[in-house]
C-alpha cells in the first residue's frame, strides 16, 4: 500500500502564513517500468489516482495553480490533486493544469539531448545523476544553473502571500535539485524522492527557503 513520505505533510506548518509558497513534487505511483526506465506511457495506477487526490485535500492553503511536466502521469497527478483540493474547499472550481517543459524529465538540466540522453540510457538514472554531480556532461546545466533556472521558473508563478502553487514533475529533477541545495555531490537509494514527494520552496527578500523531509534550509537568491 503506498503512501506519502512522513515528514511530507507536516512539513507544511514550517512555511510562513504570510509568504508565496510552492510544493515541487513528484508524481504519484504509476505502473512499473518492465525494462528498468519509466518511459512517459506509464499511467498511474488507480492506487496512485486516489493518493494524488487524498493528498490534494490536505494541502491545508489555498491553492492558485496546478503546474506540470507534460508526461501523462505527471498532468493526471496535477489534475487529481486539484480535484481533492476542489473537495476540500481550497480552490472553488477545477482549473486547467498548466504544462511546462521545465518540468520535463530531465528537463532543465538538459541543454542538448541528442548528446547526453544515449548515456543516460546506458548508465541508469542514479549512476548518471552521481556523475553528473561530480563532473556535469557536456550538453547539461551545471546542477547550480539547473537549480538557479528552477528558481526563476518559481519567482515567474508566484501565487499571492499565504497561498500555494503547485507543480508535478519526476524525481531525477527533484534529486538533482535537493541535492545541490543540500550541497552534496553524491544521491543513494536513502536520497531517492519517494512517489508523490515533495519539496517546500519559498522566496524572502535575499533567500531561497526549502523544506525537505522536515529540514528547513536557505540560502541567497541570485536570480535566474
């Protein structure tokens, strides 16, 4: 039986009323992948449906748009926690969800990929992300302007103060960028996004803020 990671939801009462907030997260469960890479037919599993939605009712704000990765099971996730969050009463209609290719696996990591995608199939997700941690490929955004280019995607979709934006996207982003704020250079199985988890980012005047598995962390904000 899947369920959210346990230091997700509590997570919430650590963002501040009075700021913008945005949840990065992961899709939720889809169907497992027969050759070892989730190609972008995998659908969620009904399981899955019903955790996108049970978790979009417990979001706890109001919430101002429903961002997503154009891949299917990222759009039905955006569209069935809109749909728990509609039951909740935290938004008062169903809205369209919005995609972006920032949001792509791997997206906006990747400057060239006729270049870097042959090795990412031959060398797996983990063993390429490590490598591209320690010694970035030719082809992709240092995991630094990956992250600065995420920000500013974020500063461009701010929802008013004190409500949420939310936005679906895979976990070969959302590694790469916990990785990097955390300032580490190699992600293991203990690293790896659990379905539909996510990351908790908000903007001061000086700082990006994040929270991730209860930790709050900052740093200074340099812009796109």
């Amino acid at each position: 039986m899947a369920r959210l990671h346990p230091r997700l939801h509590d997570a919430l009462q650590l963002l501040p009323a009075d700021r913008p907030a945005h949840l990065l997260t992961r899709h939720s469960v889809r169907e497992l992948a027969k050759n070892g890479f989730a190609d972008y037919r995998l659908p969620l599993t009904p399981e899955g449906i019903t955790m996108a939605r049970d978790w979009g009712a417990r979001l706890e704000r109001p919430v101002s748009a429903f961002y997503s990765s154009p891949v299917g099971r990222c759009v039905d996730t955006a569209r069935a926690m809109a749909e728990g969050a509609r039951e909740a009463g935290l938004i008062d209609h169903q809205p369209d969800v919005i995609t972006d290719d920032t949001l792509v696996e791997p997206g906006c990591y990747v400057e060239d990929l006729n270049r870097v995608g042959p090795t990412f199939l031959k060398m797996g997700a983990l063993r390429f992300l490590n490598a591209h941690l320690r010694e970035p490929f030719d082809g992709m955004l240092t995991p630094a302007a990956g992250r600065a280019k995420l920000a500013g995607y974020l500063r461009d979709r701010e929802p008013a103060p004190g409500a949420l934006a939310v936005h679906v996207t895979h976990d070969t982003i959302l590694a790469v960028l916990v990785a990097e704020l955390e300032g580490r250079d190699a992600i293991d199985e203990e690293h790896w996004p659990w379905m539909m988890e996510g990351l908790w980012l908000w903007f001061d005047e000086r700082h990006l803020n994040w929270v991730w598995r209860g930790e709050h962390g900052r740093r200074p904000f340099s812009g796109a």
